[in-house]
C-alpha cells in the first residue's frame, strides 16, 4: 500500500509537471504573439525558436544548472552561424574551408563567458520570464544579421520542437556544419524555404541596415553586459557574418580604436590654446620709445647724451654715428593720421603729409622748388637749389657737357653728396642711374626721410671726421650741388675721401657758386679748390653754364694711373702708405693722403667695368679661379651660382609664393648680401635694393659696385642710419644666425620694426631654430605670419608688419633733448 500510495503521488508530480509544461509554452506563445504584433522587424519567423528555448527550460527545471547554460549557449551560437545555401553564390566561394570546429570554438567560447556572468534568479517563474525578455532580446539581434540566418533559426527550432530529446539536441548541435555541407537532401526544404523569404527581403536590406545603426544607440544600456563579454568574439564573427561587413562592423570595431585620423574636440582645442599662449609676449614685453625725437627716432644720431659730451662741433662731430652702448628693445611710434606710401613712380612727385608731418623745409626752400605743402600732400616739383626749373634738365646739360659720363651706360652707380631731397637722384632713374645719395639729420628738417618716402635711394650721413661706409674705387660718378662741404680745407680732407671712393677715371661733377660767381668769398674758394685739384692730379674736363638754371657746373676726372703722383714737385697731399686699406671704412678716421691707383691689370679699379646692363652679370675681371668663394667654389663659379641661385628663388617663390603684392614694394634691403645676386634677380621690376654687407662677413661690397648696384658697410649691433618707416621689404639671408652670438636679436628685431613700414614685409632664411624664436618675437609684435616652411633643418618666414603699437612707454634718456 505504501509502495502504490508513493507511485500515485509520483503519477500526480508528473501530470502537474506536464500542467506546468503546458501552461509555460503557452504563455510563451502568448508572448512571442504579442512581440511579433508590437516589433518593428521586418520578417519576425522566430516562433520555433521561442518554442525550442521554452521547452528547453523546462527541462532545466530538472536538469543541472551547467547543463541549461550549455544548452542556451549551444542555441545562442546557432543564431550567428551561416548556412551556406542561404548565402549567396559569391559569398560562400570565400568560405569553403571553413569547418565544423570553428563553430564548436565559437559554441566553447560562448560557453565560457555565460559561466564567467552567470545570472541568479529568484525564483523558477522569474528565471523563464527573464529568458522570455532575453530571447526577444536575442531576437532582435537576429534580425540584425539577415533573413538568411532567421530562416536557418527557424528549420533548426521546427526540428527541435519534433525532438525533444536532449541528446539528439546537442548531437544535432555538434554535427550541424557537417550536415550544412554534407546534407543536401536534409537541407532543401529549407534552402527553398529561405531563397523566398530572402526574395521578399532583398528590397528592404539596405533600409534595415540604416535602422539597425540607428538602433544600436537603443540598444546599448540594454546590451552592455552582453558587449563586454562578446567583443573579442565579434572581431572573429564579423567576416562570418551577413551584413557587419558593411556599418555595423564598422561601428563593432569604433569601439576597439583609437581616434584614428582625427584629433578630438579636446585635443584641438588644448593645442589652439596653447597656441594662443605660445603668440603673446613671450619674455618679450615691447614698449614704446619715449624720446625728443618722436616717431622719427634715430638710435645712433638722436643720441643727445653723447652729443652733449663733444669738446666740440666743428667737425660736424655732432652730425655723426654715436650710438648707445645697448641698442634699444623698445619700438618706435607711428606719426597720427599715418597712411600706406604712394607706390612709385607717383610717389616721386608727391606723398602724404602726415607720413612726414614737417613744413620747415617747405617754408625754407619752397622757392626753390624742393618741396611745398598742397592740401594732404606735400608735393616735389623736381626742383633744387642748382636746378629751379627742373632735374631732368639738369641731368641732360651735364651729358651735352660732358659725353664720357653716358648716363646709364658708362655711368651707373654715382654718389650725390648734400642732396637735399634727392630730386638729382630720384630723376637719374629715367636714365638707369642709381644715386646712393646723403645728407646730414640737420637744420633742413627731415630732408632724407622725404627721399625715402618718395622712394629715392638716400640715407643720413655727413663728411665729418670719418670716412663714409663705402669701400674704395667704387662710384662711377660723385655729385655735389651746391652741398655746402668745405672741400678745400685741412689739406683737402673731405675731398680726399671723394677721390678714395671715386673709381679710377670716374668724375666729379660740381655745381657751387665759386664755379659762376664773383664774390670774394666764391673766388677764395675757387682758387683753392682749383690748387687742391691740381695737386691731387684730377682733370678739369669742363666747366661751363646752364643758362636755363643760370648756374655754372664744373666737371673734374680722377687720374687712372699713378703717372701724375710720381711727376708731382710737392709731395702734398702725401701719398697714402702701402698698409693703408682703402676699402678699410667702418669707423676709421680720415687721412689727408691720396690712394694710388691700381697697377696690376688684374687688380680692381685698373681698368672700367662693362657698360651697363651687361656689368649686372658678367663676371669682374679681377675675379679670379685661384680665389675661393665665400661658398667655397673658386671666385667666378661662386659668382655665377649666386645669382642663378636667386634667380630661380626669385621667380618661383618670391614673386607668386609668398603673396608679396610686388606694385606696393618700392624699397628694398638685401640685410646680409653677398654679391648681390638677389637684388640682381630683381631688376626687372620697379624696386631698388640696398646691399648691405655685414662687417663680420667678407667684403664682397666691391663686387656689388662692379655690377652696377649698390650697398654699405653695416653692424647690425647698431642702428641703421636712416629714418623709420623707409622700407618695403627687408629681406635677411642667415643674417641673425650670424649675429645671435654677438647681439642682442631682439633689439635687431626692434631695429627691423623701426625700419620696416607698417604692411612691410621681412623674409627670413635662416635655421629652424632661428626662425622659431624669431616667429616668438614677431607674433609677440602682433607682426602677421604670412608663412612659414622648413625642410632639412633650414626655414623661411614670411612676415608684415602691423600698425600696433604698444601702450607701456620706455623712457630712453640719452635720447631726451
């Protein structure tokens, strides 16, 4: 009785398992209905599959825990494996060697992360309800992967709902990619039931593939779990898989990369700040000059400390360089009402007054045509104190008087001594003549600033005590019209130095009272001037009367040989010692003694050089290949390279690569040349260079004069001698590499500001280091950064100049009157 009493209540506990079964699948169903009614999917055929997990969990009621997280998973791996008559033709062609281990390994390693997570539910109802979500979650998931793959779901679920036998499950499991390719006849019903559900579903593909990378973003809180412990399986599964191929395996491997190409918003961000950062004023805290002279401060003339300490003024000491001993950081303020120069030639006849704001040489002069104040401008009437009625004129009388000059030929390169506001030379262009001319900063206010302005060749000197910054045997020509230099005093001092830098057979052009008046003044000087010129071997070639200026002009040439010197009764003024250089310039006094002419046919100055234009690139004769190049070629090839050199910079970088408006540039300083090859290259175009050679670098300036172009001795520890706001383009070859040992860069940089005109333009070629730091200093003068390139250590910079200015004032008190 007992024994039959235990098997009725065993009967009752498997019907009411059987209820129970029953009732689950039911409810299942019910669910999987309400999905498919509610899914946005396009083809939702996973009711064998609900059906087959159901039944499944019944079982795991029953059954080992272990044994149910096989099974799931075993179904789970299904889900993402292809069957081959699903694929297209082309698809498979690619995966024929694939085997049924790659899908066991696959199952294993699902395997393993559902024990790493395994998920604890409360209660028996609980856990079949959360595998219900899972599965619909599941679902969804399939959809993403292809009709091809919901129709192999759906064959394997209808199978296994017939057999519901555990061991033939997990056989079936095991031997299903043997079966895909090995079972043609167990597979046809579905390869066709497949081929129609993938006809119906070709046309919407494309659009489930937008949804489905739109969905993703839904669908990541919910599967994060599911992605941390799947993401090294999905990078193997993608080239599996139907479609991740495209924007989904694109947005599966996003995750596993770094920023790729792009930068983030962050990093972008971070760099452009310190960029900004790196653009102030780094150590570089410019000021404002505070000085008598304003905005047309010069360093090394405005210097009333040193000034005021001269024992005396007689030799127009106070008219010379006398420079400070630490050259000024500070920056030069700009005239109020400055505006952009009138480009050439306009600007020879008249500029803007407020660039120049001075009246007094037009109130002193103005009568002699020099300058005269019109509305805004100040105009230039192409007059002088010799030449009322015009240069041109003038320049033509001298010619007819003297043919050998052939202006532009024979002539190229002449010095105008006093030149006033350098009318002589700003009309000498019209006849391919460049004029270095001077002038002292004196009581004819401003006269070598309205030079420049005009855009005539011109810079602040006098004939004091030193010799002018030009080497010997160098001028074609030297000019003095009614320059008010004492020529015949102290031995002939400062005529001396003429015939030092005048080239042998070269000559000087004088235009004076002495030479046409009467007075007892102008005879005294003139029959000195006539001893002194005699003595020193120059020729009188020619004095005669412009009747139109009704002024007298008297024209000397300088001896070729040393004939004259030797046949001398005096011997005064005195010869100059072998040992005395005369290209020896920088700060050397003056000697009352007379250079002897070359000798040696292959020495400079022994004979004249081409005529022009042919002199800009021939070689100079006295060039020879025994000598080497400053680039270390012998002489005539170094030469040579130089200028193909520029040429080919000039052309095709200068020109059209840097954005240099070529109409607007007028003045132009080459800050370190060398044989003048870049101001060469520019001959062409509406501009004059001025050469300047460094003191510390060779003395190539003779070879500069030998083609026809001109330049001066400079340290660029100093001031230039000239006004701010002269040039258009500074142009600087290596230059503060040069000078960063010996100089301070940032006064050099102050010094280039005060020269440069605002929208100036600096290039730079020098090392990357010096370009940086020099880009630091130019962005801190809020300079525009036009460009920048570098390429094997080397660099070029591109600068212009602005119109800022700033605010803090350094008060300079050598320089307060």
């Amino acid at each position: 009785m007992a024994l039959g009493k235990y098997t009725r209540v065993d009967g009752r506990r498997s019907s009411s398992w059987c209820s129970t079964v029953t009732v689950v699948v039911f409810v299942a169903l019910c669910l999987v209905g309400v999905w498919m009614m509610t899914s946005s999917s396009v083809i939702p055929v996973h009711n064998g599959d609900e059906a087959h997990e159901t039944k499944n969990e019944v079982k795991e009621q029953t059954d080992i825990k272990e044994e149910a997280a096989n099974e799931v998973g075993n179904s789970n791996t299904r889900q993402f494996e292809d069957n081959q008559g699903d694929l297209p033709e082309d698809a498979t062609k690619g995966d024929i060697n694939v085997s049924s281990e790659d899908n066991s390994n696959l199952s294993e390693k699902q395997d393993e992360k559902f024990e790493e997570n395994p998920v604890e539910r409360s209660s028996e109802d609980s856990k079949t309800e959360d595998k219900s979500s899972e599965t619909e979650k599941k679902d969804r998931k399939t959809d993403d992967e292809g009709s091809n793959t919901e129709n192999e779901s759906n064959s394997e679920s209808s199978e296994n709902n017939e057999d519901s036998d555990e061991t033939s499950t997990k056989d079936s499991d095991s031997n299903e990619s043997e079966n895909k390719f090995e079972s043609d006849d167990n597979k046809k019903s579905d390869t066709d039931e497949s081929e129609k559900q993938s006809d119906n579903s070709d046309e919407t593909t494309d659009s489930r593939i937008e949804e489905k990378v739109e969905d993703s973003d839904n669908k990541e809180s919910d599967e994060n779990s599911s992605l941390k412990n799947t993401n090294d399986n999905t990078k193997q599964q993608s080239s599996n898989e139907v479609f991740p191929s495209g924007a989904q395996s694109e947005l599966q491997d996003e995750s596993t990369t770094e920023t790729g190409s792009w930068s983030t918003q962050a990093a972008e961000s971070k760099n452009e700040k310190e960029s900004q950062e790196s653009s102030k004023p780094a150590g570089y805290n410019w000021k404002l000059c505070n000085v008598s002279a304003g905005p047309d401060f010069i360093p090394c003339l405005d210097n009333w400390k040193a000034i005021r300490n001269l024992r005396s003024t007689k030799h127009y000491k106070h008219r010379e360089r006398h420079c400070p001993e630490e050259p000024p950081t500070c920056v030069v303020p700009v005239p109020d009402g400055y505006k952009r120069s009138i480009e050439w030639p306009r600007s020879r006849e008249k500029i803007w007054y407020h660039n120049v704001p001075h009246t007094k040489l037009a109130q002193v002069k103005g009568h002699q045509n020099w300058v005269k104040v019109t509305g805004e401008y100040l105009t230039f009437p192409g007059g002088g104190t010799q030449f009322k009625h015009g240069a041109l004129h003038y320049i033509d009388f001298i010619q007819e008087t003297v043919p050998d000059i052939a202006w532009g030929k024979r002539t190229r390169v002449i010095l105008d001594v006093g030149c006033g506001v350098a009318s002589f030379g700003g009309f000498l262009f019209e006849r391919d003549v460049l004029a270095m001319s001077l002038a002292p900063k004196d009581e004819h206010e401003a006269q070598v600033q309205f030079a420049l302005e005009r855009g005539i060749p011109a810079i602040s000197a006098v004939m004091g005590t030193k010799r002018l910054p030009f080497p010997g045997k160098v001028f074609d020509v030297v000019h003095c019209a009614r320059c008010r230099v004492p020529w015949h005093i102290e031995g002939g001092k400062l005529l001396l130095e003429l015939n030092r830098v005048l080239r042998p057979g070269g000559f000087f052009v004088w235009s004076a009272t002495p030479i046409y008046q009467k007075l007892p003044e102008d005879v005294e000087i003139w029959n000195a001037m006539k001893a002194l010129t005699k003595a020193i071997c120059w020729e009188l070639v020619s004095i005669s009367k412009d009747q139109v200026n009704g002024v007298g002009v008297a024209v000397y040439k300088k001896p070729s040989s040393n004939e004259c010197y030797e046949q001398r009764s005096k011997n005064e003024p005195p010869l100059c010692l072998d040992s005395d250089d005369p290209n020896a310039a920088w700060n050397v006094k003056l000697k009352a003694c007379i250079h002897k002419a070359p000798v040696s046919s292959t020495e400079r100055g022994s004979k004249l050089p081409a005529k022009w234009p042919a002199r800009l690139t021939k070689v100079p004769y006295w060039l020879l290949s025994s000598q080497v190049g400053v680039y270390g070629k012998p002489a005539p090839e170094d030469f040579t390279s130089d200028y193909e050199h520029w040429k080919r910079v000039v052309s095709k970088s200068y020109l059209n690569g840097l954005g240099i408006q070529w109409s607007n540039i007028r003045n132009v300083m080459d800050m370190r040349s060398i044989y003048g090859g870049f101001a060469a290259a520019l001959k062409d175009l509406n501009v004059w260079v001025m050469n300047v050679v460094s003191i510390d670098s060779p003395d190539t300036l003779p070879i500069i004069y030998e083609r026809g172009l001109f330049g001066i001795y400079h340290d660029w520890c100093e001031s230039f001698s000239t006004y701010p706001r002269t040039y258009d383009l500074l142009h600087a070859d290596h230059l503060f590499s040069s000078l960063k040992k010996r100089c301070n860069l940032a006064a050099v940089v102050a010094e280039a500001d005060r020269i440069l005109r605002p929208e100036g333009k600096l290039i730079v070629r020098d090392s990357v280091e010096i370009i940086e730091e020099l880009e630091s200093m130019l962005r801190s003068l809020q300079w525009k950064v036009r460009m920048t390139y570098s390429k094997d250590k080397e660099g070029l910079l591109c600068v212009q100049k602005s119109m800022w200015r700033p605010k803090e004032q350094e008060k300079l008190e050598y320089a307060i009157i």
